[in-house]
C-alpha cells in the first residue's frame, strides 16, 4: 500500500516538473518572427501593407 501511493505520488510530481519546465522554456523564448510581423501590421497605421 505504501509503494503504491509512493508510487503516485512520483508520477504526479514528475508530471507537474514536465509542467512548469515547459512554462519555463516558453517564457524564455524570444517571440517569433510572423508574430512581430503581425503584430506590427495592426500596430503601425503608416506601415505600407502589400
């Protein structure tokens, strides 16, 4: 009974590690080049669109 909530409890402190690595690498991606871009099209009224 021990080992099984052993167990358990290894697997969801595992998943919540994979969790808030993830969050981690995300936030310490700089932003994409398409996202700038469009961002700039709807931020910038004097940006010449094609």
């Amino acid at each position: 009974m021990l080992a099984r909530r052993f167990t358990i409890v290894c697997l969801l402190v595992s998943l919540f590690g994979m969790f808030f690595a993830i969050l981690v690498a995300e936030a310490g991606r700089p932003a994409r080049a398409w996202d700038e871009a469009r961002t700039c099209r709807l931020a910038c009224p004097t940006h010449l669109r094609n």
